[in-house]
C-alpha cells in the first residue's frame, strides 16, 4: 500500500511538471509545432532510461524509489517514456520484430483511437 501512495504522489509531482512544462515550452518557441509534448515526451524518455538503469541494472536505487520515479513521477509526466524504454529494451535484447511491430501499433493505434474518439464526441455532440 506504501508504494501504491508513492506513485500516486509522483504522478501528482509529474503531472504538475508536464502542465508547466507543455505550457512554457510554446511560449518561448512558438506553437506552430507541438514543442511542449515533443520536449515532455524526449525528456520523459531520457529520464525513464536514467532511472531504470540506475534502479534495475545497477541496483543504485531502491526499488520503491524506482517505481516512484518510473511509474509515479514519469508516468504522470508522460507515458511516452514507458513506451520508449520497453522499445529501447526490445532492441538491446535482439527482438527487433517486437520493437518494430510496438512502434507500429502503438502509433498507428493511438492515432486511429484518437481519430475514433474525436469522431464518436463528434457523433455524440450531433455535429
């Protein structure tokens, strides 16, 4: 129960960082590109691979500390960096095809899911 409290307080920490983070970004380069996600999920990615590394190779952090960060922090921050890592630990293991097929169907997935949601709050809405 102790660790379900930390992540939870860790996705409140990451969330609020994702918000102010995501907000500030287009303001100092422009929104004409999603810069905020763009900079949230390559920062998200680069950290979840800090921790995992830290926490599980090299066993330099506790393993509540790292599901705190990872799950927690991270996971609230951007769900991207989970992603990432898994596809990043595909590869180091030689399972090519699945890193390949991951990044195909999480895209195109998300992508269609976004394009049906959009179209049922359309339906929905009676627009």
């Amino acid at each position: 129960m102790a660790r379900l409290l930390w992540i939870c307080v860790g996705s409140a920490v990451g969330g609020g960082a994702r918000y102010l983070l995501s907000g500030w970004i287009p303001k100092v380069l422009g929104s004409a590109f999603p810069y905020g996600t763009f900079a949230v999920n390559v920062i998200g990615s680069f950290l979840i691979a800090v921790v995992m590394y830290a926490g599980v190779e090299k066993a330099l952090i506790p393993p509540t500390v790292r599901l705190a960060l990872a799950v927690g922090v991270l996971g609230g921050f951007t769900t991207y960096s989970t992603f990432s890592y898994e596809t990043m630990k595909s590869l180091q293991d030689g399972a090519w095809g699945i890193a390949v097929v991951n990044v195909l169907v999480t895209v195109l997935g998300c992508l269609g899911a976004c394009l049906l949601g959009w179209a049922a709050a359309k339906w929905v809405r009676g627009a």
